[in-house]
C-alpha cells in the first residue's frame, strides 16, 4: 500500500483531510489547486456529528479549531425595526448541537488548519494554480495518467480524487459527463461577505432578517470586530427556474453580481440600506447557487469523488462534515485493502451511501423556515420560532430549524489501523 500514488484535486477542506489520511496509509500525495494559494475567503462553516468525531482523530485539530472559533453565542430572527423575536443559544453539547454548532469556525481558518497539518509532511506535495486537462485510463486496473492545463508534467497516479467542489470540473473528467450533471438545484442561491462597518454594534448574536418573495438575510459578528453577511434568494424548489439571472450575474464578476443583489434586495427592510451598501463596497464577495450533488456512483476506474465534489447538501449545513468524513473513510478503506484498490472503493461507497442520504435529507419545512414567500408566512415562521425560544426547548427547536444536522448526531464512523 506505501506505494500507492495519488492526486488529489481542491486544496479546501475535503482535499487536504484526504492528504492527511492518505499520508496515514504511506500513500505519496499530491494536492493540486487550481487557485494560485490557498483561498481565505468564505463564512462560517460548522463541524457536526461525523465531522466532530473526524476532527477528533486528528491531533492537533479541535485546539486549532476552538482557537479559531467565531464568537456567536446565539442567533435571533428580527423584526423590521431591529426587535428580536428571540435568541437561540449554542447547545453547549458537541455531542447535541442545536441550530449553533459547537465549533463554528470561518471557512478559510478550516482550511489553513488543515493545511497546516498537512503540508510539511514528507509524502505530501501541494502545487497551487493547477488543474486537470485530462485523465486516460488505458487498462482497466492499470493507473490513470493524467495531463495538467497549467505545465506541470503528465504522470500516473493509481488513484485520482476529486475534491474541487459542487461545480467540479475533475468530476466531469473523471466520470465521463457534463459539469451540470447529477446536480440536484434547490432553486436558490446565496452570497457571503465581509461587511467594514459593524452593523452589530458589538453584538455576538447572529441576526436575520425575512423580506417576502424568499428574501433572507444574515449578519453576524466575525473575529476582526466586523461583520460576515449572508444574503439569499430563496425560492420554492419546485417551481419555475428562479436562479438562471443570478447564474449569468455571477459568471460576469463580481461586478454584475453585486449589481444584481442590490437590486434583487433593494427594499427589503430592517438594515437591508447599510447591508446592499457594504456589499458593493466589499472585496470578498463569494457566490455560489445552492446545489445538491446525487451520482449515482462515486467512483470510476482509477478515479474517485470526496467532498462537495460527490455529495454536496446543499441548504442542510452537513457539507462541511461530510467532506471529513468522506475523506477519512476514503482513505480507511483503500488502507483496509491493501492490496485491491477496487475493493477499497467498493468499501467507501457502501461505508458513505447511508451517511450521504441521511446527510442530504432536507426536511419539508426547511424552505419555507428559510426563506417563507409572503408576509403571512414570515409573521407566522417568526412567531413558531418565537415561541420556541420562549418556551426553550432545545430539541425542538433544533428538529424544526437544524436540517439535517438533527438527525446525525448518533452517526458512528468505522474505526480502522493506520500503518503510518
Ligand atoms: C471560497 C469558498 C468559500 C466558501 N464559503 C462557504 C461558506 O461561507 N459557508 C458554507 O457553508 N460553505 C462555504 N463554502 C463551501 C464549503 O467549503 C464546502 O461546502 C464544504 O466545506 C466541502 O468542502 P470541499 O473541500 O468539498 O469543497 P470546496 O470548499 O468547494 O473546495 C473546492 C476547492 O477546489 C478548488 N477547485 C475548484 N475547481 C478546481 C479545479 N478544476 N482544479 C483544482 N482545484 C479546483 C477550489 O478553489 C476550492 O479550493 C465555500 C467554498 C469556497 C471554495
């Protein structure tokens, strides 16, 4: 197994966890990215359930995590005047996380983390601003070989792993089929940035705001003292095709997209003015339409998806941990076959399908609780989550707004015997 030669594509957060446990397993590693270093941008992400136990099993990880914490105690749906309709706290319980985690964290601190962990290790390489131009398998347990669009030399590798994300490119090489393929849209999008003023005064209670037609907005502190905002346009996932705008919006630039959001959130109430105006004004905007990804297989050949690449959720909050664990049992199961690759990827796939669906579920109420259409449904989301809080009944209040985080949080991951 020491001998094994893998490419790993995406140096985000399932790319680099998947270096460091193939370096477990004595595999040499190379993670490409095709960024020119590695990205510090995004918002929080949280660690849950499988996630947590991930993280757990590698040293050194949840101190790093926990130093970087984002200090939110709390989060609280407000009314157009700025008046909370009440604050849900962190569970205080890794083990029970409510709509809070236990370790939120800002995505690209995630990543650095893992990195760090990652990068001075003697069987892992890390080559930034390069990608995959094209992968040949010629026998059919023989390696891949693959060429690179940016100069770097074609070479072999016995297993190739796509790690670039929900829009992945390598996963279109790699399986044989369109970018768009197996995404499931949820018919919503969403933007993150950082604000430079503080909307909060100070504040470390997250607060969002409802508009009718599926407007929702978050802002929330971030360790530098300004603000990390989220705007969403959500719409009803069945109907008509409501994401096309934003799609053409977000391929021109940030530019056109600014344009778009500003106007789509033009009159939305409550701090709406002071949020659309820092969002021109920042240069961190990332946007990206809410997708779920659903192949009907993860692996082919000599070729394998991790991450957002291969199951990304989409609305339900899991992506994060299910990049951890998809990464530590992707490498677990090669490591358990030392000797037969297709039978690793076999293990993977029946190790990941149950966790993959229960991760995906996005319960019923979930669109509407997110971005309810009328005025009637937002009185109405607000009063339920009001009453909620007043009547402070955790579980509940995690069942009804947690996704499908609320149901994983009894998800065991296989144990296996590292050789390294
Ligand atoms: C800049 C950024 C900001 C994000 N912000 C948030 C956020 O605020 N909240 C949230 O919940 N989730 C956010 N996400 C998504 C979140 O990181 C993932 O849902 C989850 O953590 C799973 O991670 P992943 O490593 O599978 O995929 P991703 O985090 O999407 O990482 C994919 C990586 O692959 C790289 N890449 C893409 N295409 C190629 C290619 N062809 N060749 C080589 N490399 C490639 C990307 O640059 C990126 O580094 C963000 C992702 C990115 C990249």
């Amino acid at each position: 197994m020491s001998n094994l030669r893998i490419l790993v594509v995406g140096a985000s957060i399932a790319g680099p966890t998947a270096a460091y446990w193939f370096a477990k397993i004595g595999a040499k590693v190379t993670v490409i990215e095709r960024f020119p270093q590695l990205r510090s941008g995004g918002q929080n992400v949280d660690i849950r359930t499988a996630g947590v136990s991930v993280m757990r099993k590698m040293p050194g990880m949840e101190d790093a995590v926990r130093a970087s914490l984002v200090p939110v105690e709390g989060i609280s749906l407000v009314r157009e005047d700025g008046q909370s309709y009440g604050i849900m706290k962190a569970s205080g319980d890794s083990e029970q996380q409510s709509l809070i985690s236990e370790y939120e964290v800002l995505r690209g601190d995630l990543s650095r983390i893992i990195y760090g962990l990652t990068k001075d290790h003697p069987n892992v390489e890390y080559a930034f601003g390069e990608q995959v131009a094209s992968i040949h398998q010629e026998q059919d347990d023989g390696p891949a070989r693959v060429e690179f669009m940016n100069g770097r030399t074609t070479s072999e590798y016995d297993l190739v792993v796509a790690c670039d994300g929900a829009a992945s490119r390598t996963r279109a090489i790699g399986l044989g089929c369109g970018v768009r393929d197996h995404i499931s849209p949820i018919n919503s999008w969403v933007v993150y940035f950082t604000t430079k003023e503080d909307l909060l005064n100070g504040s470390q209670i997250v607060q969002a705001h409802s508009a009718p037609a599926g407007r929702f907005f978050v802002v929330g502190p971030e360790p530098s003292g300004n603000n990390r905002a989220v705007m969403m346009g959500i719409n009803p996932r069945n109907g008509p095709d409501a994401v096309q705008a934003f799609r053409e919006a977000n391929k021109l630039g940030p530019t056109a997209l600014k344009k778009y959001v500003a106007q789509y959130f033009k009159g939305a109430g409550w701090k709406s003015e002071a949020i659309i105006r820092n969002m021109i004004e920042s240069d961190d905007l990332y946007g990206s339409e809410m997708i779920q990804v659903k192949l009907p297989t993860l692996h082919r050949g000599r070729f394998v998806t991790v991450g957002d690449a291969g199951y990304a959720t989409g609305p339900t909050g899991t992506g994060t941990s299910l990049a951890l664990a998809g990464a530590y049992v992707l490498a677990g199961e090669i490591g358990k076959h030392p000797h037969d690759l297709a039978a690793g990827l076999k293990g993977y796939e029946q190790q990941m399908r149950p966790l993959i669906d229960e991760m995906q579920k996005i319960p019923p109420l979930v669109p509407a609780i997110m971005g309810p259409q009328s005025a009637w449904g937002i009185w109405l989301r607000n009063n339920v989550f009001a009453f909620i809080c007043w009547s402070n009944l955790p579980k509940l209040m995690h069942k009804l707004f947690g996704g499908a985080s609320a149901h994983t949080n009894d998800i065991r991951l296989p144990e296996y015997k590292w050789a390294a």
